[in-house]
C-alpha cells in the first residue's frame, strides 16, 4: 500500500512540475516551487533589495538592513491577490507553511514574515510569525492572540472561516483561537497579501506554500472542490498521510477530513484504498 501511495504521489508531481500554481473556482495553491508573479501574485514592491531564490521547492527571502543602512527599518518584499472569485462563500480556508528566523522582537513591527486578509469595510486577519512565536491582530481589535511553537523548522498556519458565526486558527493542526468573527469573510474588496521583512533584524524566510479556497466537503476525496477525484487531489492526499500525522485512531488533521473517505476520523491508508477506487480523473 505505501508503495502504491507513493506512485501516486509521483504522479501527482509531475502533473504540478509544469507550474508554479493551480486554480480554479474552488482552490487556489501556491507551491513556491516558482517565482510568486509567476504563481499568481501581484508584485505589491520591495523596500532597499532584499535577496531571494527559490530551492527544494521553497521560496526563500533574506531580509536585513544591508542595502539600507541609513534607513530606520531594513528590507522588505510583499505579494497581493484579489480573493474576488471568493466573495461571499460561506466557508473559507487559507493555509500557508512557513519558517522564519528572526527574533520574536520583530512582531511589534511586522516582521520578519507576515500574511492577512482583510477588506476596506474593517474586517481583517493578519499574522505575524517569527522564528519561535506567532500573533494574529483581528480586526484592530483586542487582545491580540499571542502562540509559541518551536524555532528552527516551518510551521503550518491554518485560517477556517464559516460566514459570521467562527473563526478558527490552527497551528501544525492544534486549536490555537476561535470566536465569533466581526462579519463574514471574504466579502466586499477582499484580497490578501503576504510580506518578508527586517525592521532592526535580519532574516532568513522560507515560504512552502499558500493556499486557500472553499472548504471541503468532508470524506468527499475532492481537496480541490472541482466535484472529481484526480492527480490533484492524489497529490493532497499523500500529504495527509506521509506529513501531517495521520493515521489509523488518529484525529484527522484540520487540512485532510475532506480524505477521511471512511467517515471513521482518522485518514489512513484504508481511506487510500476507497479514493483509488473511487478515482476518476478530471472533470468527471
């Protein structure tokens, strides 16, 4: 069975290797294995010249202060998307992987990784992660949440959405804050954006992936929403499985109840076996 879940692994690469991101009305992914303007950003511009590249599959940035020395913050690089496509969906979910290495001390100004959506009517989630901790200003509002995690390898944030009545922020697949939102979102203008950047230390980011889209539908075997089972989905499903600690009696992660094809709570390779079998390529 793992052999088999890693031949469709393989398959799923090599159907993505042509492009640095896949959309559709349902999901939009960014794997950082190409350049953001390239994957579907809007260069939103840099500050002095931070220094970028791509590697392993990774978008990286190193951010410091010297391009501009006699600036009072240091380099920064940022990315824009319309979520227009989305507008007024009920659910809603963004996932993004990240590592970033400098100081918890950066946060108060941004740095040295950031991602937020908001709209121009005030409704807004902005989250700021540095090496070791993370925060999320929502709204403007108080208190601002505050996490902790461990420094020195990526961590995946996690952004679910249900119209005005919850928000819910995971980090590696933990609970971190949850509430009753101001309003729904997306709605109105909303787009959402992402940063590297110094203000007084440097950096070294590592941006895996971003992706977002409506929710899935539990146990449905469709990552994507498009109403198949194909490469694309077999490619998130080999990532609930070998990544993110699934397994036979353990609580599906929040990402991958859309895999758990059994229905018992858990994805497992059980759960494989019913999405090979009810595999059936695109647009059927």
């Amino acid at each position: 069975m793992l052999n088999a879940l890693l031949a469709w692994a393989t398959l799923a690469v090599a159907i993505f290797a042509w492009s640095g991101a896949t959309v559709s009305a349902e999901v939009f992914s960014w794997e950082c294995n190409s350049l953001p303007v390239d994957g579907g950003w809007t260069f939103l511009g840099e500050f002095c010249e931070p220094t970028t590249w791509i590697a392993d599959g990774s978008y990286f940035q190193e951010v410091d202060d010297d391009t501009c020395p006699n600036e009072p913050v240091g380099e920064s690089e940022g990315y824009r998307r319309e979520l227009v496509d989305f507008l007024d969906h009920p659910q809603f979910w963004v996932e993004w992987r990240v590592e970033g290495d400098g100081p918890a001390s950066e946060l108060f100004a941004g740095a040295p990784t950031a991602l937020g959506l908001a709209n121009s009517f005030g409704i807004s989630y902005t989250f700021f992660i540095a090496r070791d901790m993370a925060k999320l200003n929502r709204d403007n509002l108080l208190p601002i949440i505050f996490a902790t995690f461990d420094a020195g390898v990526a961590h995946t944030h996690r952004l679910e959405l249900f119209g005005d009545e919850l928000y819910a922020w995971y980090i590696d697949g933990d609970l971190v804050d949850s509430g009753v939102p101001e309003g729904p979102f997306p709605s109105f203008d909303a787009f959402i954006v992402w940063a590297g950047s110094s203000w007084h230390e440097p950096a070294l980011n590592r941006w895996d992936y971003i992706r977002y889209g409506d929710l899935q539908e539990p146990f449905s075997g469709d990552f994507d929403s498009d109403g198949d089972r194909d490469g694309r989905d077999a490619f998130y499903f080999a990532e609930c499985i070998a990544e993110r600690g699934n397994g036979p009696g353990a609580p599906a992660d929040p990402g991958c109840p859309w895999a758990d094809m059994d229905a018992d709570g858990d994805v497992d390779f059980a759960d494989f076996g019913q999405f090979q079998r009810a595999f059936t390529g695109s647009d059927e």
